[in-house]
C-alpha cells in the first residue's frame, strides 16, 4: 500500500477522533464513552491495517465472506464487528469470526444465531437493528415491534443481547434525522432499563451524521468514508 494512503488514513483517523471529542463535548457527555468503529468494508485488508496502526481499536465489515478474509490475512488485530445484513445461512461463520454480531433483524436470524452458538460452545454479543426511519430499502424491527422482539431474543440461550443499531434515514434534512436517532435512544433507554446492565451499546450514526447521533445519545459510530476515502475511488 502507498505511504501516502497510509499516511491519509492516519490524518483522517485522527480527525474523525477529534470531531467525536469535540461533538461529545458539546453535549455534554465523555468523549471516553463513545466507541469508534473504523468501517473497513470493500477497502483492502492492508488499509484495515493501517487504521489500526493508527490507533482503531474496532474494525466493521458488512459481509461474512470478505470480513473472514480478512480476518484470516490479518489476524484479531482488533476487535471485529458485523455491521452488514445477516443472512441466516452465514450465522455459523459469523460466529466463528466476528466478536459482535450489530445486525439481528429478525427473531428468526436471532434463533439461528443463538443456535449456531450453543453449538459452538460461545455466547455471542449481539445488537438489534431498528428500522428508525421507516424506510422500506432497510432492514430491522420496527419501533413498534422491538420491545416484544427484544424480550424474546433475550431469552435465547447463545446470545448476549448488548444494545440496539440503527441507520438514519437517507436524507441531508437533519429534522429527520435527529428525530429518528432521538426515538431509537428513547428506545434504547427504555430497553437498557428492562435488560440491565449488559444493555449498554447504541450504534447510531455514519460518516455523515455521526455528531448527531452523539448529540442523540449514541455510544458507537461506524464510519467508513471519512476515515478510508470515497469508496468509489480506492
């Protein structure tokens, strides 16, 4: 890899921590208590590399296939997590692989993964995914649905249910999308009261909204673009 991307990666890194720092501080909050996870997906394990050289401590891939590549190329030089959809017939090697699981959908995907799991003699941290903005292109539990949803995938032996991820809606308006991140924390409030401690993680906010998210509440951002480049160019 050029030295020069390498060195892009480090400044944007080191950016994108100073931006958190920043909004987390205008709210109010620790900036400690925000986790930043370096999103690596369709970007060369050798760029993954270099964010962690440069100080990532999580890494996030979208897909089974390509985050175990790149797990099998690098080793666990950080934490790893899946961000992507799940399909049930990948839960196995998602297990087998990633430390967090950000993407439960659906009760059905829950049992599986609770039952890959069991079998492989792990408990497996895991999100559930809200559809916050009602967008029928996305996956995860509608707002109304999640509470029931969420007492029943936090039976399931297998599965450590750790907190809730959400998208924000695909729009530059940011009414929408406080709103939207405002709910999932109320959401994420209310569950966090219901399940303990152990509920503690909300995954909110991307490279374009991510300082809002924190001013909404999030305790982990997923930023991909602002710290590796446009997708479309690397």
């Amino acid at each position: 890899m050029q030295e020069l991307y390498k060195s892009r990666i480090k400044e944007n890194l080191q950016s994108v921590q100073t931006q958190i720092a920043e909004a987390a501080q205008q709210a109010g909050r620790n900036p400690e208590e925000i986790t930043l996870v370096a999103v690596s997906k369709t970007f060369p394990a050798q760029a993954a590399r270099a964010a962690v050289e440069a100080g990532a401590v999580v890494l996030g891939e979208s897909r089974v296939q390509e985050g175990a590549k790149k797990i099998d190329e690098l080793g666990r030089i950080a934490a790893w997590h899946l961000i992507g959809h799940l399909q049930s017939n990948k839960a196995k090697k998602a297990i087998e692989y990633f430390d967090l699981i950000q993407s439960l959908d659906s009760v059905e995907l829950a049992e599986k993964v609770a039952e890959e799991a069991v079998k492989a003699g792990k408990t497996m941290d895991c999100l559930i995914e809200v559809n916050s903005s009602g967008e029928g292109s996305k996956f995860g539990f509608s707002p109304q649905e999640i509470l029931i949803s969420a007492a029943r995938i936090a039976e399931l032996q297998g599965i450590r249910l750790s907190g809730l991820m959400t998208i924000g809606p695909w729009t530059t308006n940011e009414g929408c999308i406080r709103k939207a991140f405002d709910m999932t924390y109320q959401l994420y409030q209310t569950m966090h009261r219901e399940l303990g401690e152990q509920f503690s993680v909300l995954s909110m906010g991307m490279s374009s909204d991510f300082e809002m998210a924190i001013a909404s509440g999030s305790t982990m951002v997923r930023v991909g673009t602002a710290i590796f480049g446009d997708r479309t160019k690397t």
